[in-house]
C-alpha cells in the first residue's frame, strides 16, 4: 500500500519525473513548455544537456541575428564625404597667461580629382602602402583580427593596412582605437570596396604629408612647388615615403629624417620597378640622386621661435594623450595651453642674438659657420618649461629644435656623480661592514693631471689598447690632492673620473635617471669616462635635472602643456602637472648647490658675477671642443645653454675651437655670457633671494686612504688646509674650463711605454700631508695597504 500511495501521489517520488511541477498523470508531461530546458525525462548531465535541435537553433538564431544586424549597420552607416575632412580647422596655442601664441593649421588644403594627379604620383602611392590595391577586396581580414585583438587585449593598437582601410579612417574624424569604430570602418570599406577611383582620390587628398600639407596637391606644392599632376617619378616616391610618418620621414627635418626618407625612397622606386608600373629605365633616370625638397616658406605667424615651441608642444601632447595622434592634431580643432612665458623666451632669443651678433663674423672666419645654440629654462617649483630656444628659425631654414638636440654636455655632468657620492657613498676594499659611507664635498681626491685611475679594490683600470689608463685634465697642472669643492670650482676631471669609479657607474646612472635625464641619452655606465658627460641628455633635460638641486631634491618631470581643449572641452586624457617626488635628501641637494655656487663665484663660471645675485651652476666643455655648455640656477629658475657646430645635413660635430677667434671655447666663454645675459632682464627689478645654507652633511675623508675627521663629519662649506698644503699647481697654470676634455672612452691616456716607464706604469700616488687641524686632533694615520683605488680607509663593499 505505501508502495502504491508514492505513485499515485503528484509530489514526485523515485519513480515519478524529475519536475514535478509539470508531470501529469501516469508519470507523463504535464503543460508543453516553450523550451525544454532543463530537459525532461533525463537526470544527472544530460538532463542539463542541449538536444540537437536546441544546438541548432541557438545556431540558427545567432546567425540570422548577426546577419540582421550586419545588414542594419550597412544600410543605416552612412559613408563619410571625404571633402568634410579636410575643412579648414586650425590649432590655437596660447602662453602661460593666457594670450594667443599662435595659430597653426592645415590652411594648405586642396581638393583635385584624380585627373588632376600625376600617374607616376598614384603608382608611388600604391606600390608603397597596398600593391594589390586595383585587385583587392579592400579588407585585410588578418589585419582586422589583429587591431582587434590587441585592442580588446590593451595592446598595441595597429591601423588598416589597406588603402581603403587608410581612407575610411582618414575620413572619419574620430581618431579613438574602439572596437566599435573598427566595426563601422569595415563596414564602410565593404560598401565602397569596388569603387577604386574614388578611394584613391579620397586617400590621396586626405593624407598628412608634413610641412602643414594635407593632400597630394598640397605636399606637392610644399615640398617641390609643383602641382600634383606636374610631379614626376623621383618626386612621387618621395611624396609616397612620406606617408609612412612624416614627422619621421621629412628629410628636411634632421639628418636621421633624411637618412630613413633616403632608404624609404629608395625602396617605393624599387617596387615600382617590380610591379611593373615604370620600367627599368625610368627608375634609372632617378639614379642615386635624391630629389630634394624647396626650402619651406613659413607663415609670419610661426617664424622666430614659436615654431620650436608649437613642435614642442605638439610632441608633448601626443606623447602624453594617446587619444590624439599626429593626424588628429594636424586636422586642427585644438586649443593647447602652453607653459611658456613670452617675456622670458623673448629674453632667451634676445640674449643669444646679441652673443652671436656681437662674437661671430662667417666673412672672416670658417670657424664662425654653422654654430648651434641651444637652450631651455625650467620652473623648479612645478618643471614647467617656460623658455626655449630652439635655432635661427625655419624661415631661416633651421627646421630641428636645437633645445631638444643631443650633444655630450661635458663636465656639466660632474654635479650628478658628486651628489651620487654624497648620496648613495662611496665603497672601497675596506669600510665598516663592507657598507659604502656617503661623503662630503671637502673629501680630498688627486688631481694631478695623467693620474692613473683605480679601481675600487684599488687596481689600476685599463684601457681598450692594455695599457693602464691615465686620466688627463684641460691644463697640465699637478694640484695635488684637493677637495671635491675645489675639484669642481676648477673642473679638474681626474678627480671625478676616480670618484665615479668609487660610487659605481650604475649607482652614477642610477642618480642621473632618478634626476630626470632620460636613459636613450646615456653612454654606457661602465666606460670610465662616464662621469666627464659622454652622454648626450637635451637642453630641456639638463635644465629639469639641475632644477632638482634648486628644488631641495624634489624632482619633477618637464612639462610644456598645461591644458587641451577641444569643441570648448577639456581633453580628459592628458597627463600633466607632474607630482614632485623626493630624489636627493634635502642637505645633499643643498650641498651639491654650495658646490655648485662656488663654481659660479669663485670657478670657471664667474661671468655670472655680474648679476649680483647668488648663482649655481657648472661648466662644460668636450673633448677637442665639439660642445661648450653652462647649466645654472637661481632658487626661481634653472637654464641650461649648450652650444656646438654642425653643419647642415651632416650630423658629425664641428670643433669650436677658433670661433669668435678663441683659439679654444669653453662653457665658461659663451654659453656662460648667454646665461648672464637672459637672467639680467627676466630678473631685472626682481628680489634677490638667497639659497638655504647647507646642513652638515656626509664624512670627509682622504682617498689616499687617511680618515680625517672621523668622529664628526664636516660641513661642505668648510675649507680644509690639508687641501691647501697638499696643492703644488703652479700659478697660472689653469685654463678657463681646467678639465673639461675627456679623453677617448675606455682608452688609456699615456705618457709612456706602458711597461711601468715613462707616466704609464701603476704607480703609487703619495698621499696629502696632514692639516695642522688633524695633527692636532691625534687621528691615527692611514691604515697600511691600500693605494689611492678609492677610499681605502673608510669604507669597502
């Protein structure tokens, strides 16, 4: 009876259904439902199982669904028209007060059929982007899935490689990598895939070429002041290579431009050769011989120094907001808010006009041609760029901003290994628990000129030839032993070149990134020449990397743009106004700036005594006299001036020495009088403040291996008459820059035969007597052991 009440019960017993909310009688189903599912009359996995029939309509559904909504998106996404591109839109850049700087567009902007094109400018084109073009469907599926793909991945983001791929996106104003403009882009490529001539004449007219050139018949105008159906098969190709990236293919720009346009141009003829649009005969009409662009002709608007900066502040924005590339920025519509401040890049220009005008005559001298200054000043409190100075102009024909060239800035880097060792320390064989002990300024260091450099365990280096290396200053001097204060009053390289090895190039490196410099620009850490400035860091750079100094140790990255708007809103993606994060201890920084105020008052840079306010700063000058450079500050401003020769097109330095009829030029000659110059009027009437004194800092030590002072440390600012007792230089015997010549990377610097004759043998250095002050105190002498590799009596790794 229990057995037949469970059946006849509906509450679904172990024989009844799984549901039995929809079982009938007799175990049946009760009421159809619209989809089985979970499906009924099975149990365990297939109950949750899809049939067949259900697979197939999901499948069905899906399809005829895509299909719908495909069909709805190329019926209702309309094509562009490729004329509303390219309306007139310019980009207005204001000054850090808020005035117009200047308005820069694409005003050079004309439509032309594809009539009006020359056929050997098409071929370029097309043998250059999408050989296939005349055949093809006009999508690259694979292409497609990879810009998707990363996209969806955060990836890096990849255009259409197709012709009709390019045009769609040129025409669409809309410059974001989203997933949804991919999809209306191969919509719009699949509903005007067929019609050849059309694309092409859209693409060809809605291309950024440089030179503010959109569209053939303006880049034909711009770069060879022909029409676009006057432009032959040399200059076609050129005009082709362009399209890859003009801002790094206009061979007008830099050499390096010109090198790449070169290869580029060399390559579309050749495929044009293989795709048999020209024969080998018109390809050899163009030879070798590159077809040079025409000078460009600059509106008023952009002549001077605004050029420089409306580059500048261009480059900044697409490095920092990748929502806008160089084509959306060159169709206009932005307002860019600048931190330049007009007085003070008025006063840059003004003071190298005034140098250069009063100094040099190319009549009378070759050594007067082809002198390149470059300079920037940075705001310490915030590191905003608020003047440049970038070159004589493009209406001069100077096109690259000479305040972000790249030329070693000699002995202008010895500030950066000083405050490493006073940051970090020094290690040498031996030291308390092997750990490095930071320094102070008054530590004493030899600076006799061909002084053998030691490693930190006290061996001598070699260089690239086996020969222990030796180390030579500007001047042929023998100081003796003196304090880093000192070493750098009179740019004495010896010194330096053996502190670095003491800190360790890659601790060196370390601080001169952590100060700003960008790591593209170094020379590598392990040369011994390192710390004399082989590295090339920009003008811009060293000026934001004194600034730290300046700024106590807070480090903030250089900036020129404060604000991007467009269509009255503000661009929501840029990065700006960088936070100041702490990179020295405050002391070291405010020591590092009583060295460096030193150099300005007492050292090689002593022009700028003339402004009659406290300065900090330092010289530098390269080997054979390829740059000179000053970077200085005051508690408001940091400026680095470089000045070099290099003559146009040719991008190996020229030396300075004879020009302006110096038989040689150092950081302290021009660069220094620049300087002067710019402070004198943009702080003019303006209260002098004073830099903070500098706390105690570090331990002064002997590195010929003699504690001095080892129970308490010493002040930076102190003199020390071991130094003074120690000098046996003789009167006279310093150049105005002494030191700023490194020799050759790696290589030994010799007097001799290397054999342990002559200056070249792995001689010991005496140490300094001892001051008065320290015979008095009773310190203990010199630990035995140890040579003048280091300081050998304080502290090792």
């Amino acid at each position: 009876m229990r057995k037949q009440s469970r059946k006849g019960g509906g509450g679904g017993g172990s024989d009844g259904p799984p549901n039995g909310r929809n079982a009938g009688r007799n175990g049946k189903p009760g009421k159809k439902r619209l989809i089985d599912y979970p499906r009924f009359g099975k149990s365990g996995f297939k109950r949750w199982m899809p049939s067949w029939k259900q697979v197939l309509s999901l499948f069905l559904i899906f399809f005829g669904g895509s299909v719908a909504a495909i069909g709805a998106a190329f019926a209702f996404i309309p094509v562009p028209n490729a004329k509303d591109s390219i309306k007139l839109q310019n980009n207005i850049y204001y000054w850090a007060d808020g005035s117009e700087m200047a308005r820069k567009g694409d005003t050079n902007k004309q439509w032309v059929e594809l009539s009006e094109i020359s056929r050997p400018a098409q071929d370029a084109v097309i043998a250059a982007e999408n050989e296939t073009f005349r055949t093809d469907k006009g999508i690259d599926p694979k292409g497609i899935a990879r810009a998707v793909y990363n996209m969806a991945s955060g990836g890096e983001t990849q255009g259409g490689s197709t012709i009709t791929q390019q045009y769609v996106k040129n025409v669409y104003l809309s410059q974001e990598q989203t997933l949804s403009r991919k999809a209306k882009e191969f919509i719009i490529a699949l509903k005007i895939a067929d019609d050849k001539d059309t694309i092409l004449t859209g693409y060809l007219n809605t291309s950024w070429y440089g030179r503010g050139a959109t569209g053939i018949q303006a880049a034909a105008q711009a770069y060879y002041g022909v029409d676009a159906n006057k432009v032959d098969v040399c200059q076609g190709a050129m005009l082709a290579g362009l399209l890859k990236g003009a801002a790094l293919y206009d061979p007008t720009l830099n050499q390096g431009n010109h090198d790449r346009m070169q290869e580029r141009w060399e390559y579309v003829l050749n495929r044009m050769e293989a795709t048999k649009v020209i024969t080998a005969e018109e390809r050899a009409k163009c030879g070798q011989k590159f077809p040079e662009p025409i000078s460009v002709k600059a509106p008023a608007s952009m002549q001077g120094e605004v050029y420089y900066l409306v580059e500048a502040a261009n480059q900044f924005v697409m490095a920092n907001d990748k929502s806008i590339n160089e084509a959306q920025l060159n169709r206009g519509g932005f307002q860019i808010h600048t931190t330049f401040e007009k007085d003070k890049v008025d006063a840059l220009k003004t003071a190298v006009d005034q140098v250069k005008n009063e100094s040099l005559d190319t009549n009378k001298r070759e050594a007067d041609k082809f002198v390149q200054v470059g300079a920037a000043s940075v705001n310490p409190s915030n590191g905003a760029i608020v003047a440049m100075y970038g070159g004589d102009g493009i209406e001069n024909g100077h096109y690259s901003n000479n305040a972000d060239s790249k030329v070693p800035v000699g002995s202008t880097f010895k500030p950066f290994v000083l405050a490493a060792a006073m940051q970090y320390g020094v290690q040498t064989k031996s030291g308390a628990n092997g750990q490095p002990t930071q320094i102070n300024s008054d530590s004493l260091y030899l600076a006799d000129n061909m002084s053998p450099i030691y490693s930190k365990d006290g061996k001598p280096l070699t260089g690239d030839d086996g020969k222990p290396y030796k180390q030579r200053n500007d001047g042929p001097g023998k100081p003796g032993y003196v304090s880093l204060k000192r070493a750098m009053q009179n740019s004495y390289n010896v010194p330096f070149v053996q502190l670095g090895q003491d800190v360790g190039g890659k601790t060196v490196e370390k601080m001169v990134t952590e100060l700003g410099i960008l790591p593209g620009s170094l020379e590598p850490s392990s040369t011994i020449t390192f710390p004399l400035g082989t590295s090339h860091p920009s003008s811009i750079r060293m000026a934001s990397a004194y600034s730290v100094f300046a700024a106590r140790g807070q480090q903030i990255d250089p900036y020129s743009v404060s604000k991007v708007e467009r269509d009255g809103k503000e661009m929501p993606n840029l990065t700006r106004n960088p936070q100041p994060k702490k990179v020295l201890e405050q002391a070291v920084a405010d020591n590092v700036t009583d060295v460096l105020e030193n150099v300005a008052k007492n050292g090689t840079g002593t022009k700028t005594n003339s402004l009659g306010r406290p300065v900090a700063g330092k010289t530098g000058t390269t080997d054979a006299g390829t740059s000179a450079w000053w970077v200085g500050y005051t508690p408001e401003l940091s400026t680095a001036v470089g000045m070099w020769r290099e003559e146009p097109g040719n991008p190996k330095l020229l030396s300075l020495n004879g020009t302006a009829g110096h038989e040689s030029v150092h950081g302290g000659d021009f660069p220094t009088d620049i300087f002067t110059r710019y402070m004198k009027i943009v702080m003019k009437d303006k209260p002098i403040k004073d830099f903070p004194n500098p706390a105690p800092w570090g331990t002064q030590v002997d590195s010929s291996g003699a504690p001095i002072s080892p129970s308490a440390p010493a002040s930076a600012s102190s003199s020390t008459s071991a130094e003074s007792s120690a000098s046996t230089e003789p009167s006279g015997s310093k150049s105005p820059d002494a030191g700023e010549s490194p020799s050759p990377s790696g290589s030994s610097t010799c007097q001799g035969n290397g054999n342990g004759n002559g200056n070249c043998g792995p001689s010991r250095s005496p140490k300094p007597s001892k001051s008065p002050s320290e015979s008095a105190s009773g310190s203990p002498s010199a630990p035995p052991g140890g040579g003048p590799g280091g300081l050998v009596g304080l502290m090792g790794h």
